[in-house]
C-alpha cells in the first residue's frame, strides 16, 4: 500500500497594509507590544509563516524606518487610498506580480495571527479556483451570533461564501422561536476571520469594481466581491485567531495576552 503524501504548501506572498492615521488609536502600527511596534510584530508572523515574499505597504515613512532590519520589503503608497485592498493593488503593479500569484492580505493590526492560519488562506486559494479565499472558525456563543461586530457568514456544499452579514446567520426558525439563549447543534454556524488571499490578477480587477448597495448597507467590503458574481473560497482556520488591536484597551489585552503566554 502506498502511503499519501500530503500537498506541499503553495508559494505566496503577504502584503500587510499599514496606514499611519487611525482615528481610535493614533500611528497604531507604532504602538508598541511589549517593546515591539505592531506592525514588526505583524511582519514577524508573516515570515514564520513561510511566505516568499513579505511586503508591507505603508504610507508615512516612520512605519518604514520602525521596520528597518526585519527582513521585509517596504513598500510606500499613496495616503488616500479607500481600502487596505486598494493599497495592495497599487504593490502588485508596482512589483509586477503575475496575475496568478497568491497574495496574503494580512492585516496590520493582527500581531498574533497564527502562523498556520497565514499558510491555510492561501491553501484554500490554491486549491480552488476562486479569485479570493478567506477563513472562518465556528461560533459556539449565542451571544456572540448576535453581536453585530461579529461578521457571521454561510458558505455553500462547495466550500464557497453566499453571504456574509452583521446579522446572525443562518437564522435557525424552530430552534429560535423557542430560545435565543443557547444555539442548535445541528446548525453550522461561522464567524468570518478578516484575512483573505487574492490572486494578483483579481487585486488590479477589484479597484475597478464599483461599490456596491449590500456593501454600503452591512459596511462589508468583501460583499462587493459577491455582489458582482465572483467567488470566494472559505476554509476553516486550523487555529484561533485572537482579535485585532483597535484601540487602547486592546493593546492592553495583548500585552495582558502575550503575558499569559510566556
């Protein structure tokens, strides 16, 4: 009997935009995390991750001096970008990067986002031929299905997103008719995680796709995506994500989190 042998992982890149203003937590890719300033530490989890090439996108050059000696490309664009998607758009042409290459967008402020997390969004695009992967993990707290910062959404028997929303998705009529405290176990219920791989192609088509009515309304930028016919491939997150730094009492929490891990 011949053993399988399991699928090399893709070669990607990661492109981290990093914007200096933020109106709910000032030059936050400086803050620092325990010495560190975020957005390094972002950059730190990306190379862990394996990526052939990790190039943060910055707009101020006192984010490209904070990265100096850390082994990433920086790579400076415009301050009026709308979207840390359009920021990307403007590396790929400025790289050259073919239209099938595979490109991570990882947020700058996830300083703790699972290395193996990284590698499985761009699996998921690898193996599907989808313009867009993203991840998600299950919701197992009712209240956290109801929480409207909490991006729920459903994917088809094709591994696909139909729809992400604010609202609690999918709406369980004969569970929640009798209770909204506790959740059916029979229903797969998904929280989307905000990192997402492109292939090149698609990032230079998407900053000419025009906004879209579901969008604006949800506040969701990757229902555009949907809203204009074209896919997005969703696998499960192989490990959690802890939350995104906003604000000063989520740099607390991290330095709080970083602490317990030690």
């Amino acid at each position: 009997m011949i053993a399988e042998t399991a699928m090399p992982d893709p070669s990607f890149i990661v492109a981290i935009p990093a914007r200096y203003g933020s109106t709910r937590l000032p030059a936050k890719p400086l803050r620092p995390i325990d010495g560190i300033p975020m957005v390094a530490r972002v950059a730190q989890r990306a190379l862990q991750a394996g990526a052939a090439q990790v190039v943060v996108a910055v707009d101020d050059t006192r984010i490209a001096e904070a990265l100096a000696g850390q082994g990433v490309e920086v790579c400076m664009t415009r301050a009026d970008h709308a979207s840390g998607s359009d920021r990307l758009a403007e590396c790929v042409a400025h790289y050259g990067w073919p239209d099938d290459a595979i490109v991570v967008n990882l947020q700058g402020d996830e300083p703790f986002a699972p290395a193996a997390g990284i590698r499985e969004v761009a699996r998921a695009l690898a193996e599907d031929d989808a313009p867009m992967a993203t991840l998600a993990a299950p919701i197992e707290d009712a209240h956290e299905l109801f929480d409207p910062n909490v991006v729920k959404l459903v994917r088809g028997a094709n591994g696909r997103a139909l729809y992400f929303s604010r609202a609690p998705l999918p709406w369980a009529r004969d569970a929640f008719a009798a209770s909204r405290d506790a959740l059916p176990g029979d229903t797969p219920f998904l929280r989307h995680i905000g990192i997402y791989a492109y292939r090149a192609g698609f990032l230079r088509q998407y900053t000419r796709l025009s906004r879209t009515p579901l969008e604006q309304a949800e506040s969701l930028e990757q229902l555009r995506v949907l809203e204009h016919g074209h896919a997005i491939a969703v696998r499960l997150s192989p490990e959690p994500f802890p939350p995104g730094i906003d604000t000063e009492a989520d740099l607390r929490r991290a330095e709080a989190w970083l602490r317990s891990q030690a």
